[in-house]
C-alpha cells in the first residue's frame, strides 16, 4: 500500500475528541456519496443494434460494437459500416428509505452524453477473411449537481439538528478506444482479437454546513433552552485518474444455418492510477454541555480547524477480468433471439480508508437476452431484458451496537466492518427499440429503463443500514451508414 498524508490542526483548543460527541453523528451524508459508479459493469448498454437487444451480443457481434462485444463478430460483417449513438436524456435516481432525520434521502444524476462511435472495415483485398474495426466507447457516466437541506429535525429527547447543508458536484467518466480485428478461418468458425485502451476520471467536489443543538435537561430549569451549540463546516475534494490497457480475445462459431455461439475474455492491466483527497473541517462548539445557563454565540469554547491530505497510488487495485459467452437463435428471417452471460472477476489490492477498501470489488455475474423481430421489412423492434448486479459486498447489519463515530462513547470502533459501508444495489434492466432499415442505412429510436434495491449506509456515522431504491432511464438514437 503507498498512502501519504498530511493532517494539520489550529485553534483554541485540541478538542477534536469533544466535538466528535456532539456532531459525528450529524455530519453524516460524506463517506457513501464521494465517487461515481466503477461497480456496475452495465450501467452503459451500448452499440447501434446492440443496446436494443439489452447488451446480448456476443453470439453476433457483427457490427463496430464488436470491438467490445466479441471481435471475432466482426468477420462475419456484410458490408463496411459507420455508427454511432447519443443519449439525448439521461437521469438517475437513489433513493436511501428513512436515511436522515426519519426522512428518506435522494441523489439525483443526468444529462446527456454520447456512448458509442465506431467505424468497421472489411479488409478482403488485403486478406481474405480479414475485417477490422475501431470504436470509441462510455461505460460508466456521472454528472451531479446535489444540493440539500435539512432544518429543526429533531434526533433526541436533547438533541436538534439545526441545520445541514450540502452541496455535491460531480463529474466522472469511464471511456475507451478500442481496436480490434475478426478473422474467418472457415464458412463457420471465426477468431478476434482487440486491444483497448480505458481511462477513468472523476471528480468529487463536496461541501456540508451542520450545526447541532443540545438542550436542558427536561426536568431542569433550562428544558428545552440550548446549553450547547456544535458548529462544522466541512470541504471535501476527490480526484480520481486511472488509464489501463485491455487485450482481448475471441471466437464465434456457426451451428448450422440457425444457431451461433460466442465467447470472449478480455483481462486487463492498469498503466496508472491514482486517487487524491483533500478534506478540510472547521469546527466550533459553544457553550457546555454541563452548562448552568443557556449558551452564549459571542465566543466559542472551542475552535479547531484541520487539513487533510492524502494520496492512494492503488485505490483501484487490480484490473478484474471479464468473460462473455453468448447464444443466438436466427429463427427466421424476420425473428432474432440471443442470451449472454458475463462474468466479472473480483479485484485485489485496492487500498482502503479505515476497513472498507475504496474501490475492491467482488467477483459478479450478469445474464442479458434480447429479442428481434421485424414487424414489417423494413422496421424491427427490438427489446432486451439484462442483470446490472452490484460488485460492491452485501451490506451487513450488526447484531449487537457498534459505535461508529463517537470517541468518547461507549463500543467505539470505527475499523469495524459494520461502519462505513458502501451501497450495495442490484439493478434489473428492459430495453426498446424500434429501427428504420434500408438497404444502405439505418436508424433506431428507444430507452433504457433499469431499477434496483439493496441496502445503504448512508450515515457514514453510524452502524444504521437504510433501503435503497434506484432507477435509471436514458432515451437514446442511433444510426449506421453502410458503404
């Protein structure tokens, strides 16, 4: 593990442990949020007829989107194509179930972006059997502008949350350039092979504002009067960057003249990565909780402020390997049926922030099957069911209390494995599509629609586990112009 960082500390007095009491707990929205999505491996379903069949391509593959799906695909290509497609909405939606205060909490995602482009070559005159293609391709996407407020929610018979104010932007990506070639040995059996070129970006700004009030013993003089005020502002900036190479291979293979199969692996390497944090805290308390009179805001019993700054040389760890296998049913010259299963190793080696790795992930598996059907000559419609499983582990619930963030309290433990944890959700996805084919050419119109539920632990805080509900849509174009 390389990990540097530096912590600075000013003020009245050194009371971080104190103020820990009052606010931990209320400053709670941070350790879930920071990062965009490197855990789900379907969150894009890309390619111009691809995406219309839920990602189920591998058995056919015979467009650009080979250079993803399967390579040796590409050899069977009828004709030299350009294609492309664009998200024209997007949006996405997590909603944590009673995540804050007895309310649920909800972030929100969107805009528009263009996930596929590529380019196929047949390169008969060369060499017979040869076709070529390149492609330059999303994966993962995030743009986040959050910004939240809560006021006078009510945690105790003596504590109030004031305020809490956060504001989240964010801007993430993870693309590719690939290149890759199909070769037909046979009438029947084709080889691929690719080399793929990834690089993942993000950027996490993020800003909350608590104040917390504690109040006079009920059966005191001063119930329901603030003896105490708990003051933090917290600034928190993410940078992620990471390239990798990926060499893939592949081979297809037709089963008479109405089945194919296909299969794929693609295992990857990092040439670099690195995750950089900054985090800086101020942090006020007035008054004292054992006060005899209510707080005075003129000056603060204690002030501290701090500086963090961390480096990760390996946040992402090892590259995982991936594994396609697909079937198509070429049931007619107007029906078109395909299933594919993908397996996603789990990583090793991802650095960790207390005892949850940032970015370890576990070994995953999805299933996608798809649908095409021309309802007249020259309109299909196609339709695709597909799995978008979470690598991240399950969340776990812990039997007895755990103290998560609390110094001075009772069972305090923040490197257990019941603190901290990050979202684990499982989305279900259905696509349709409907296209215009021609002789030379091709146009196709449709959404995405994916939902999901699983469990949270939003207050980074506390051992507390919230349900989750997720969804996802985007409505997308594409076209292909064959030459």
């Amino acid at each position: 593990m390389m990990h540097r960082g530096t912590t600075r500390f000013n003020g009245r007095c050194g009371g971080a442990r104190l103020l820990h009491t009052g606010i931990a707990a209320a400053l709670a929205l941070v350790s879930a949020s920071a990062g965009a999505d490197q855990f789900h491996y379907n969150n894009v379903v890309l390619g111009e007829r691809a995406v219309g069949l839920g990602g189920a391509f591998t058995a056919v593959a015979d467009d650009a989107s080979g250079a993803h799906y399967n390579p040796a695909g590409l050899a069977f290509a009828l004709s030299n194509d350009i294609s492309g497609s664009a998200n024209a909405i997007y949006n996405k939606k997590i909603v944590y179930k009673d995540a804050f205060a007895g309310e649920d909490f909800t972030e929100n995602a969107g805009g528009t972006f263009a996930p596929f482009f590529g380019i196929l070559q047949k390169m008969d005159k060369q060499v017979p059997g040869l076709v070529a293609a390149f492609a330059y391709y999303t994966t993962d996407t995030e743009l986040k502008d959050q910004n939240d407020f809560f006021k006078d929610k009510v945690r105790s018979e003596r504590l109030r949350l004031d305020r809490l104010h956060r504001t989240v932007q964010q801007r993430a990506a993870t693309t590719h350039l690939a290149l890759a070639a199909g070769y037909r040995m046979t009438s029947t059996i084709a080889l691929g092979g690719g080399l793929t070129y990834t690089q993942v970006s993000e950027l996490t700004q993020e800003y909350q504002d608590v104040q917390q009030s504690t109040l006079g013993d009920p059966a005191g003089a001063l119930a329901g009067q603030t003896v105490r005020r708990d003051v933090l502002a917290r600034n928190l900036r993410e940078s992620l960057e990471a390239g990798a190479i990926e060499p893939t291979i592949g081979v297809q293979m037709a089963l008479g003249s109405s089945f194919s199969i296909g299969a794929m692996v693609r295992k990857g390497f990092y040439t670099s990565q690195k995750l950089t944090r900054d985090i800086e805290n101020t942090q006020l308390q007035f008054g004292s909780s054992n006060a005899a009179q209510p707080v005075s805001d003129a000056t603060p019993a204690v002030s501290q402020r701090s500086v963090a700054e961390s480096k990760f040389d390996k946040p992402l760890g090892s590259m995982p390997a991936m594994a396609r296998f697909g079937a198509a049913w070429f049931a007619s010259t107007r029906f078109l049926w395909t299933f594919d299963v993908i397996y996603h190793e789990g990583s090793s080696g991802a650095e960790k922030i207390g005892a949850q790795a940032m970015y370890g992930r576990d070994p995953v598996l999805n299933f996608a099957t798809g649908a095409e059907y021309f309802m007249v000559p020259s309109v299909p419609l196609r339709l695709g069911l597909f799995t978008n499983n979470d690598a991240r582990p399950e969340v776990k619930e812990a039997a007895g209390t755990i103290n998560c963030g609390n110094p001075n309290g009772a069972n305090y433990d923040p490197f257990s494995s019941f603190c901290n944890q990050r979202d684990s959700i499982d989305y279900i996805g259905q696509s349709i599509f409907f296209a215009w084919v021609q002789p030379n050419s091709q146009i196709a119109l449709g959404a995405v629609l994916q939902q999901g539920k699983g469990k949270a632990q939003k207050i980074g805080a506390s051992q507390e586990v919230q349900d989750v509900t997720a969804s996802a849509y985007s409505i997308g174009f594409s076209a292909t112009q064959s030459f």
